[in-house]
C-alpha cells in the first residue's frame, strides 16, 4: 500500500477512542482505529460523501447512545 497521510479529528485527545482517515490519489478513502491500525476499511469518496450526510442527519445516532 502506499504511503498514506493518517489524520484523525480534533475532537481526539489521545491515540485511544478515534478514527483516523486517509486517502489516495484516485478515488478510494481508507479508515482505520488508531489503537488497532492493522485493520484497515477501504470505502470510495462517494459513499463516504452519502455516509457523512446520514450521519450528519441523526441517521446513525442510536447507535451512539448508551
């Protein structure tokens, strides 16, 4: 794999709890935990695009709360 350039958000504090994002030149972004950066989730700039919204709309929160 080449070399990617990991970043996670600001909303991170330490190397525990968080997604970090990287992606390449063409068309495809990868996701990994930054505690267990050996499995790596490979998805494409659009459905990450379609996942954002969903998310951004509460479409996923149910799964976040306790």
């Amino acid at each position: 794999m080449e070399q990617l350039n990991w970043q996670k958000s600001s909303f991170s504090g330490t190397n525990t709890n968080c997604l970090e994002i990287a992606s390449s030149a063409g068309e495809l972004v990868y996701i990994r935990e930054s505690d267990d950066p050996t499995t790596i989730v490979t998805t494409t700039r659009t459905k990450l695009h379609t996942w954002i919204h969903g998310a951004k709309a509460g479409e996923f929160d149910h799964l976040t709360e306790a």
